[in-house]
C-alpha cells in the first residue's frame, strides 16, 4: 500500500483552495484547486518520476494528456 500526503484546507466542511498530493518520497502526484467542494480549473497529475502524466480542466472538460515515452501532446474531448 503506497501512503500519500496530502496538503489542502477546508472551509464549512467542504475542500476549498490548492490542495496538493504527494508521494511518499515528497514528489508531486496531484495538485488543484478546489471551489465549495468541486474540482475547478487545472488540475496537474504526475507519475512517481516527477513527470506531468495528464493536465486536466474542470472548467471545460477537457483534457490534455502528456505521453511520457516521447512527450507528444494528445487531445481528448471526455464524454459521459
């Protein structure tokens, strides 16, 4: 089981600002911003390398994910 830590505030009970993931060795795994409990704006998700694997909007439901073996850049549209 991997531990996280895991850095972020609450307000009335609900995650509110930057909250921010990490491995256990201290490199980032997750980092956002959270608005009255939701997932707003860019969020940025990293492999255990340090490397940014995946930059989503929450404000536009796209995503732009980042292909670590040749750093080409893929489009995708998420459907329900």
């Amino acid at each position: 089981m991997v531990k996280l830590n895991l850095e972020g505030n609450f307000v009335n009970d609900l995650p509110e600002g930057l909250w921010l993931w990490k491995y256990p060795d201290g490199k980032k795994k997750e980092e956002g911003i959270f608005t009255k409990g939701k997932r707003t704006g860019v969020w940025n998700f990293y492999d255990d390398a340090g490397n940014m694997t995946l930059e989503k909007n929450y404000d536009i439901e796209d995503t732009l994910q980042v292909d670590a073996d040749d750093s080409k850049f893929l489009d995708k549209k998420l459907r329900p």
